[in-house]
C-alpha cells in the first residue's frame, strides 16, 4: 500500500505544532506566505518521513492527510 501525503497550504496557520511533534525532523515552516498571510508548514526534508501520522493527529486546522492509494484500482 502506497501513501499521498498533503499539506493544505492555505489552511495552514503557521503555528508550528506539526514541525515539533514530527520524531524525524522532517518538517519546516516556508519562507513563502499562503493566501492568508500565513508561512506554512512543509516537508522539508521529505526522504526521512516515515507516515507515522503525527502531524495529523496534532495538527488543529486538520491541514495534513495522509491517504492510502489503491494501487490494485490503479492499475485497472
Ligand atoms: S508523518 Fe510522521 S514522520 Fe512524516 S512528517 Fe508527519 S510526523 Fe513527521
Ligand atoms: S500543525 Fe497544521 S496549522 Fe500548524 S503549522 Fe502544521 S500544518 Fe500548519
């Protein structure tokens, strides 16, 4: 099972709580303000994210989704 995992940048509001939780230091906040003014939460260091689903569960905009693809429906 293959995973999409999404930062919804515009429902991000910088706050940072995903980039503290995260046990592989894998996220940072972007230099780049979103459409709300905000400097959202990106993964920076996308490689060593391991899907633990930290980030979600912490995140209070619920702004990160971690979604399973179906690979077998794909492939039809
Ligand atoms: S899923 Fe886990 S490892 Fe990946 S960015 Fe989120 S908290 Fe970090
Ligand atoms: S916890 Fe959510 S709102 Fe806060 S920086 Fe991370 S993605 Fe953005």
């Amino acid at each position: 099972m293959n995973y999409q995992y999404q930062i919804d940048a515009d429902r991000c509001k910088g706050c940072g709580l995903c980039v503290a939780v995260c046990p592989k230091k894998v996220l940072e906040l972007s230099q780049t303000n979103n459409s709300k003014g905000y400097f959202p939460a990106y993964r920076a260091r996308e490689e060593d994210c391991v899907l633990c689903g930290t980030c979600c569960i912490m995140c209070p905009d619920v702004a990160i989704t971690i979604t399973p693809i179906d690979n077998a429906s794909a492939e039809k």
